[in-house]
C-alpha cells in the first residue's frame, strides 16, 4: 500500500500515542476536579497548552482547545459574528476555502449575514487589491486559509493580516493545512483567529485549537462548563490535548529537514509524470506551496475512475472531483482557478510526508502510466483529440 492522502489524514505517531496512553487509564481524572490526581493532570495540560501556544508565538490564555479543524473554523466565524452583529454583519472569505468555513459562511447568509467570496487568480491566490475593495464600514471579519487542502497554495497571510488591521476589520486564518510546515507567528502576521487540527500532522483525530488574541470578544460555540475559561464547554480531553502538543512538538523539531526531504521527493514525482504522460498540468502556484502537496489535472480522465485505478494498485490518492463524495460537482477550489469543469474532473491530489519514500514515488508514477493510458485509451474523446492533432504515439 502507498498512502498519498496525507491532507486528508496522517498515521498518529509511535511517540504521540506513547504519550496519550497514561491518560485513558492511569491518569484519567477529570482536570476540573480539586483533588490531587486531578491537579496533576491540569498540570501537563497546561504545559501542553503553553508549548502549543508558544508553537505561533501565542499565550496560553489565547488557546482553546476544540474537537478539531471543522469546530475551530465553525466557532472563528460563528462566534465573531455573533459577538459583533450589533458593529455590522458583512464577512469577507475567499473561494478556495474549506467546506468548514464555507458552509458556515453560507448559514450566517441565511441568517441575513452578508458574505463576500474572493476571487483567487490561476494561481490560486488572492488580490490583496480586491480584498481592500471589499471591505465595507460594516466588515467584521476577514476570513482567508492560510495554506489550501487541494492545491496547497500558501496565501499571503502577513499582507492579508495588515489590510484588515489597518479597516479595523479582524481576521481569522485556517491554518490547518499549514500549521507544523511552515512557520507561524500570529503577532507578526497580524493574526487575531487561527484554526488547526492535530490528525493532519500525526496527531489524533479530534483535537484541535482555536487561537483567539487577548482582547477579542467571541461568543461561545459551546456552551455549558466552565473548560477553557468558560468559552468552550465540555470535559476537558486530556489523552488528546497531550497527544496534540506531542505531535506538534515533533512536527516542528524536524520540520526543515523533513520539508526538504518531502520537497525531493515531490520534485522527482512531478519531473517525472510531466516527462512521461502528455496533456498534464498542475494546478497551483509552484512558488508558494506546501512542499508536500501537488495537484495535476489530466486531460480526457475523469477523476473517479483514476481513483479506483490507482487504489486497485495499492495507492491511496484524492481527486479534486468530489464525485467520491456523492456529489458530481468538481472542486470549487479547480473551478475558482479557472479550470473547466471537464478538466477539474481529471484532477489529482497526492499529498506526500516524510514517511513516503523515492521507490514510492516511482512506483505511482510507473503505475500513473499505465493507469492515464488505459483510460484514454476507452475515451472516444481522446481518440477524436489524438486523430486531429496527428499523434500517434500518445
Ligand atoms: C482537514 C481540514 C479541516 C477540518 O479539520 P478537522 O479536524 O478534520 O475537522 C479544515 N480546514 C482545512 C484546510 C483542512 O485541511
């Protein structure tokens, strides 16, 4: 089997579920009781809490911990627009972002929130220009993702940060895809609301956190308890708070040596599919990209059926068509670059980390061959494309 899906999820780590493990059984007190064992327990949470917050130059009262990526892009928005209905109701997002905050952006419009979706250019990025245009007296909330899970396109978060800062306007970042590959510091990039998730970099599924600066108003999501300081109920997760902070640890002491690796080894698979399988592009700037992440858009395959191709080879990959999912609509973030639906179809996300290999690499690509080649070759499309342009040996 070759995993090629690390956006969507990792392996959890031998060392993180080691660290985790002592909180099931041993350890498993509530923390917000008084007694002893308890306090023992608050004690390496908040040391969990301080080394993640220390992680984006955060402090620990700026850290909440969530169920997760969705919980945290849900609780950013939801929560900033309740809290500041009364200042205004427009939102800015862009149009690559994640279901998580789409869909919440969506049921705030029915809500009579108004929500402005930037554009992002062929490359996946967004105008700062337009995102200064768009914002209104009544703005209360910029919301732009800081790396993307399809195209792994990194948006200019910093500038992004200084334009809303300088409207008054806050702004929130998903940073779920970025968070432990490249650096982060909320300060200095004019962050007030990040989101992350632990499962996307070798944590358990389940956590994750919201960062909220000092002095920003946020209405609960959860409401209930007293946990994390009374604005996200619900028993605190010990076994998973320690397992987060474990991974992130690890995420970060070998993230330069573990992106340049991962980096190698995309650059061979790239220089490779676009040598050996003609009418292939990739999506996404290749400048301002996560190192693990490619996206190729194959001409005349439909998507689904590569998937099913590649995994009866043992290669687990994602498509940017999200038939997978029930629905035939290809992916927002392709058709938001521009890609024509029959092309964003064609699309494949392989998400590498440092626990592929170079075989591996080489080994889906000899497979990605054979796969393209067989599918064209019961495309009456391609067979029409391939007379007219006179080629034969394609
Ligand atoms: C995975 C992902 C999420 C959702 O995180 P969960 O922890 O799975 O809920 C949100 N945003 C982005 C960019 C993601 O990649």
């Amino acid at each position: 089997m070759i995993y090629l899906d690390n956006a969507a999820t990792t392996r959890v780590k031998e060392e993180v579920l080691e660290a985790m493990k002592p909180y099931f059984c041993d350890k498993f007190y509530n923390p917000s009781s008084i007694y002893g064992p308890s306090r023992d327990v608050t004690k390496e949470i908040n040391n969990a809490r301080k080394f993640i917050a220390q992680s984006i130059g955060a402090s620990e009262n700026e850290i909440y911990f969530t169920s997760g990526g969705s919980e945290a892009d849900n609780w950013a928005i939801k929560g900033i627009a309740l809290s500041r209905k009364d200042k205004g109701r427009h939102i800015i997002t862009s149009k690559i972002e994640h279901h998580a905050v789409l869909e919440t952006c969506k049921q705030l419009e029915s809500l009579g929130f108004e929500v402005t979706y930037l554009n992002v250019n062929s490359e996946g990025l967004i105008s700062l220009s337009e995102l200064e245009d768009s914002i209104r007296e009544d703005t209360i909330l910029v919301s732009v993702m800081s790396a993307n899970n399809e195209i792994g396109v990194i948006e200019p978060i910093k500038e992004i940060g200084e334009i809303c800062h300088k409207h008054n306007v806050l702004f929130h970042t998903d940073a779920v895809q970025s968070y432990g590959n490249i650096n982060i510091d909320v300060n200095d990039m004019n962050i007030d609301l990040l989101s992350t998730s632990a499962h996307k970099l070798h944590g358990p599924k389940g956590i994750g956190f919201l960062y909220v600066k000092r002095g920003v108003m946020i209405s609960p999501l959860i409401s209930g308890g007293n946990q994390e300081r009374g604005k996200r109920a619900g028993t605190t997760n010990s076994a998973l708070i320690i397992g987060f902070a474990k991974a992130i640890e690890l995420k970060l002491r070998d993230m330069k040596s573990n992106n340049e690796y991962v980096l190698n080894l995309r650059n061979h698979l790239v220089t490779r599919v676009m040598k050996e399988i003609p009418y292939v592009r990739i999506n996404g700037s290749m400048e301002n990209r996560l190192p693990g992440n490619i996206n190729f858009s194959f001409r005349f395959i439909e998507g689904e059926g590569m998937l099913l191709k590649l995994d009866m080879a043992g290669i687990c990959a994602s498509s940017g068509s999200a038939c997978t999912s029930g629905s035939l609509d290809p992916s927002h973030v392709l058709l938001a670059i521009g890609l024509p639906h029959e092309i964003a179809h064609g699309s494949l996300r392989i998400s590498i980390n440092e626990e592929n290999t170079m075989e591996e690499m080489d080994e889906t690509v000899d497979v990605l061959v054979k796969v393209i080649r067989e599918l064209r070759s019961m495309s009456p499309l391609y067979e029409d494309f391939v007379k007219k342009e006179g080629s034969v040996n394609v």
